[in-house]
C-alpha cells in the first residue's frame, strides 16, 4: 500500500471532498515516477512565502486556482503566467481570485497553486498529450494515452477516434502498449521524428514507464476506494520526457458485481436438457407459452413423458399433461420456461427455486428493470442469490425480456411457429450465436436458415441471472468443438466486462474466432463535462479496445458481424497458410474494385505455369494476371478452368471467385420450363457445380461473390449449401476472407472499421 495514496485519500475524505486538487495529483503521480513540475500549494487566506516563490527552477510560474469544482480552470480566469517575482505574483495572485469570484461566485476556492512553467510548443502536434486512467463498471481499471491540449476533442473528431489508445491498467497490457501505439497514428506523432520535430517527441521508455506508473494508480484500493479517474492534459514532451503540467481526479468506490458467481456446471442442464416444463400456456389461443409447449413437444431432446405444462385448471394442452402448480410437478426437470406476465412470474420463479423444481430456466416475460421497474427483478434476483448457498448452487436462469433457446437438434423455445422461422437442418454446429437481442437473434437465423444452423442460439435478455461471460466459460470449458462465437451485446453488469474480456483472450489463444457486435456506439459512459476523457473515451470505445486486445473482432456493423461470423464458421478447417488471395472475375469493375479493398490480404504472384495454362483456356482479350479477368467473352468451361487452375497455384493461400452472372456464356441459371433459355445450375458441369468440385477437392479458403439479383439465388444458395460462402459485393467477399486470415492465419486481429 502507497503511503501517499493513504494520506491523500484520508485527507480528502475527512473533508468530504470526491475530487483530488492538481497538487495532490502531482504528489501521486511523483510516488510513480512521474515527472511534475516543482509547485507551491496556497491554502485561501494564506501568502506565499517569499523563500516559497523563489524555490521555483522557473523564471516564470503558473498561478492556478484550487477549486473542488472548478474543472477546467481558464474558463474562469484561473490561470495566470507571470514573472517569478514575489511582489508580482502576490499582485497576480490576489488579481486571480478576484476575477474568480467575479466570474463564479459560487464555486468553493479551496487555495492557489504556484507551479513551475516548463517550456514548450504548446499546441504543436507532438507537443501534449492526453494521460488518464479510470475505473469502468463493467472493464474495471483502464489506462487512456491520446494527443492532449485544448484541441484534444478536435484531434479526437477529425481522426475519428484514432488520437488515442485504450488498454487494460494490468503488467501484461503495459508491457505489450509501446509497440502497439507504435503502429498507430499516435504513435506516428509521439515516438518518431518527423518534420516538426528532429528527434522523437517522446522515448519509448518513459512512455512505458508512465503507463506502468498509471496502471499501477488505477489498480489500487485502500480502505475500499479507488481512483475512479485520473487525467494529465496536457502532459508536455520535453527532452524525451513526459511532464504532467496538470491534473485532475476523483475518488470513489468501485462498482462491485451485482450477484454471486453462477454455477457454470449447470448450464449443460439449461442447453441439454431430458425434461422441461411450461407455465404459461394457453388453452385459449396461440400465446407465446403454448408455441413454446408445442415446439418443445416436437424436440427431439426432451424424452417422452418428461414434458410438462402447469395450468390451474387445464388436465392437457396439446396432448400435454398439465398440472396445478409447481409444487405438483412430477419430478424436478432440468428446464422450466415461464411465460407468464411479470407480475405472476414472480411467484412462480420462487417456487421453482424454493421448492427445487428446475435446474433451469428461461424467462421469456418481459416488464422487469428494461421499463425501469426494478422491483420485480431484485426479488427474482434475491431469490436467485439465496439458491446460491445451497450445496448444488440452485439453478440457472436465462432472462428476462429474452426470446428463449435454440439447441440444435435437441430443443426449441422460440416463441415463433415453425412456419416462421423453419430452423432447416444446416452445418454449423461450431458456432454459438449468443444475443441480448431476441430479435435481433431471429433475424441473424433467418438470413443463415439452410446454410448455418448454429449449435446453439441463445438470447439472453436483461441478464437477472445467467450473462454472456457465463456462456462463453461454458463453451470453453465444456463443449471444446465450438470454435466460433457469435454475440450481440448491448452492455455488461459490473464487473461482467473484465471477466468477459479475460475469457475471450483465452478464446482466442486457443485458436477461436469471437466476433461481437457491441450496441450503444454512440453513448458515452461518463460525464463530459468532468474532464477531456469523459468526452473521449465513453463505454463503447473501451469494450472495443479491450475487446480487440483479446483478439476478438468487434464489428462496427451488422452486417460485417454476419459476413464474419459466416465465414469463420463455414470455412473452419480451412486454415490459410499466407495472406496472398487469388481472384477470378469477369468484370473489369470487380477486378479494380478488389484491388482497392483487400483488407491487409495481398494479390498472389501466379506462376509462369499458371499464367500459360490460364492463357490456354482464356478469350485472347482476357487478362490472365491477378485478379483473373475472365471477361464475359468467357464460357462456362473458360471461367470454370480458371478457378480450377489458380487454386492449384502453391503461390495462392485464399480464393475469391465472382461471376457477373447476366452473361449468356454462363451456366448459372436453374431451368426455365417455358424454354426462355436451356441453363441448368444443377447440372454436373454448370459453373457452380464445377466451383463446388475444386473447392471439395482443395483445403484452401474461398469465398465467392455474386452481385446481382433474385434470379440468381438458387445458384447462391447451392454455393453456400456446399460450404462456400457467397457476398452480394466483392469488397463485402474480400473482407470476409480477410477475416479469416486475422483469425486463423495471421491473429493479429484489429478492431474492423
């Protein structure tokens, strides 16, 4: 434990303060080796000693107000330069806190600062720096380093995010941070010469040491409290070094984990379940418990017999048998869905917990603290928290406001009918698509319907009980085989972002794909009038970074979310042994166009044998070079060949195939019965037949690209019913691809925007 940290913080609590002044910043930043300057704190009321101005190494000194309040002190006229003399900063000194007063009344003035004036170019791009440090609710302690000064948001805007860099307060982060921001454009500015500075503005050394000093900052607690944000803007480049020319903090408890640990060992009960019952259905009409009842009946995982429903006064439903209450239950099931309106659901969660009648359960009902009634959801999770003390662990719940789950072959509480989402057998029993969005859920199955069904689909709703983290530590600790994972995340309990991020990076280093759509880019997480960072770093910006720190791809939209998660999931095996793509169009637009957008891939030099065979086989005007140009003069044989020959290329690591396929050269289309043309898609030699056949016949990635419309889906379809992946555009195939290559070849993973 830092002594100094005990005597700042106790100080500031005797006098009720959250906030540290500027000198008490600089004492912990010193107890850090960080480099302030030399500074005089004058308590209101008090002079300064003539022996006390003179000690300043300085010909000049920074007059400052010392306020509680006053955040960002030259907006009221709480800075002053002036010479080191003591006659002129008594008379600057009294000038200050006379404007001060003017201009804010109110403001409490705790004293005046004399500090040091360290020269340097101020406002200068290299020149300051933004150093801060907070604790997130959901991340816990992090490290922000950005360019500072007044222009610190404007540097944020024009950049669009990319003036700073956000890592986790721990030893690991730090000691990977240097070489990280090197290949940033911060670091393009901090730690390299350029034209406005001859030597590097600052050294990779004392950059590392103040981010290790920082972290360290951020991770501790004394007596229960922590720095809950710290900020140094600017912190000035001089000589190599970084000086902290001002400071701000607050202090405060850290956010605590709302619940108790869940017991993980039980969500297989939850996923895999033999026996389920259902509260909520109706005898009356289609609600959503008697879907849920009639789809369970038809799984395949409950065995016969051991499916319930409780009903008042209904003896069946649907052949169904039912049963008064929980209590009469026949036996405790391994799952109970409760579809019942909030206010009786209730009850009747605490008497499946009391009475220890389910190992698990979904609560589809909705009206709980997602409309800001938090009543309901503190005595469901009260009850929760007390089955937690029982030697088993009590059981899980899924919800509320959740759709439900979808277990591959196994079960199926969606409250929609079969002839709305058809759930069509399909690969894909490696990826798990785990939302907090049940609708969002739905739309992500019906696009993949017949050509992924994931081995689960989970939503998880208002998380009273079970969390994404919850899900993901099960995976891995339970179903290794699952190598994709898919979430839509809206936001994290306390504490349930670390722990998330903690397993992800163990994902990912056992050669797993996690792709997150993380919501809420737009909201900021902190208050922006506290301080530079606030209105910089909000609570997306810090899921992303740490996120992308753990080798995850977090997506900046929706549709990238499921361009990746489709590929990585299609394509697994397929592990590509270089970046270097191949690609065979033929259209002149594709072949600029993927030039333009390969996303960290590289064009594949082609061997002279395959630059002579393909020149066998192509229209004298094509261009056999990469990308291939087959041009529309290309038969069905020319364009098929042409695939088949550069996926034999030793050079090629990864294949894009894209055919404009309006041609008439083309076999593409599925027959016309009125005689209009004599295309076959399913014959053995139409182009996606052959396509298929290399494909088969290769352990390369490939992707293919069709950019065009509705008549062209059947040849679409079987592509991608045959394991390849298929994009409406190329820039949307050739970013997927490259994916692939971030997270099976190469993991060097970037955040993707």
């Amino acid at each position: 434990m830092s002594a100094v940290m005990a005597d700042i913080f106790g100080r500031a609590r005797e006098a009720g303060r959250s906030c540290l002044f500027e000198h008490e910043v600089y004492a912990l930043l010193a107890d850090q080796g960080i480099d302030t300057p030399a500074h005089v704190f004058v308590p209101i009321g008090s002079s300064p000693s003539s022996e006390a101005i003179e000690s300043i190494p300085s010909p000049d000194v920074v007059l400052k107000i010392v306020s509680p309040v006053l955040t960002h002190k030259s907006d009221v006229g709480g800075v002053r330069f002036v010479e080191r003399d003591s006659v002129a900063v008594m008379w600057a000194l009294e000038e200050m806190l006379a404007d001060v007063a003017e201009r804010a009344p109110d403001a409490e003035i705790a004293g005046t600062l004399i500090a040091q004036r360290i020269g340097f170019d101020a406002d200068l791009p290299g020149a300051e720096y933004l150093l801060s440090c907070r604790r997130d609710e959901a991340f816990g302690p992090v490290v922000v380093f950005g360019i500072g000064g007044l222009l610190t948001e404007w540097y944020g805007r024009v950049t669009r995010g990319e003036s700073k860099t956000i890592l986790a307060a721990t030893d690991e982060a730090v000691l990977q941070a240097v070489s990280d921001i090197e290949r940033t454009p911060i670091g393009e500015v901090a730690l390299r010469p350029g034209r406005l500075h001859s030597e590097t503005p600052v050294s990779a050394e004392n950059l590392s040491a103040a981010l290790s000093g920082l972290a360290t900052l951020a991770r501790r607690e004394i007596d229960g409290i922590c720095l809950l944000e710290l900020e140094i803007n600017p912190m000035a480049a001089v000589d190599g070094r970084l000086v902290a020319l001002d400071g701000f903090a607050r202090i405060g408890e850290p956010a605590q984990p709302d619940r108790p640990p869940r017991p993980i060992a039980t969500v297989r009960d939850l996923l895999h379940p033999r026996s389920a019952a259902v509260i909520g259905a109706s005898t009356r009409g289609q609600n959503a418990g008697r879907i849920i009842l009639q789809n369970l009946k038809r799984s395949d995982g409950i065995e016969y017999g051991h499916l319930f429903a409780v009903h008042e006064k209904a003896r069946r439903i649907d052949g169904i048998h039912c049963f008064k209450c929980v209590a009469d239950l026949p036996e405790r099931v391994d799952l109970a869905v409760v579809a019942l309106p909030a206010e009786v659901a209730v009850r009747a969660i605490a008497e499946l917990v009391d009475l220890d009648r389910a190992r698990s359960i979904i609560l589809i009902t909705g009206g709980f603290a997602e409309t800001g009634d938090t009543r309901r959801a503190n005595e469901i999770r009260e009850g929760m928290k007390a089955a937690r003390m029982r030697d088993d662990g009590g059981p899980v719940l899924v919800g509320g406001n959740c759709l439900g789950i979808v277990s591959k072959r196994e079960y199926n509480t969606f409250f929609l009918p079969s002839y709305k989402l058809p759930l069509s057998d399909a690969p894909g029993s490696n990826l798990v698509a785990i939302s907090q969005s049940g609708a969002y859920l739905v739309s992500f199955t019906s696009n993949l319907d017949g050509i992924i069904h994931p081995r689960a689909s989970v939503s998880y709703g208002n998380e009273m009980d079970l969390t994404a983290s919850d899900f993901l530590e099960y995976y891995l600790e339970n179903e290794p085989d699952v190598t994709v994972f898919g979430f839509y995340i809206e936001g994290f309990p306390p504490g349930e972002g670390e722990r998330f991020v903690r397993l992800t990076r163990r994902a990912t280093r056992a050669g797993k794909a996690v792709v997150i759509y993380k919501a809420g880019r737009t909201e900021y997480g902190a208050r922006a009038a506290a301080s530079h960072t606030a209105s910089m770093v909000g609570s997306y910006e810090v899921a992303q970074a740490l996120l992308t720190d753990a080798g995850a791809i977090v997506t900046p939209t929706l549709n990238r979310f499921e361009d990746y998660t489709k590929a990585l999931t299609m394509l697994d095996g397929r592990a590509p042994k270089g970046k270097r793509v191949a690609v065979v169009t033929n259209a002149g637009f594709e072949a600029g166009a993927v030039g333009d957008h390969l996303y960290g891939l590289e064009l594949a030099e082609f061997e002279d044998e395959t630059r002579r065979r393909l020149s066998e086989v192509l229209p004298t005007i094509a261009h056999s070079g990469n990308p291939v140009d087959t041009t529309p003069m290309a038969d069905s044989e020319a364009f098929s060949s042409s695939v088949e020959i550069v996926a034999s290329d030793p050079g090629v690591d990864m294949i894009i195939v894209s055919a404009i396929p309006a041609t008439p050269t083309l076999d593409i289309l599925a027959p016309d019965l009125s005689g209009a043309h004599r295309e076959n898609v399913f014959a053995m030699e139409s182009v996606p037949a052959r396509i298929i056949r290399t494909f088969q016949s290769i352990d390369k990635p490939m992707v293919g690209a069709v950019d065009s419309g509705r008549l062209y889906d059947p040849s679409v379809l079987m592509l991608q019913r045959n394991g390849i992946p298929v994009y409406r555009k190329i820039d949307r195939a050739s970013r997927a691809l490259a994916a692939v290559w971030w997270v099976r070849g190469s993991r060097d993973v970037a955040s993707d925007n």
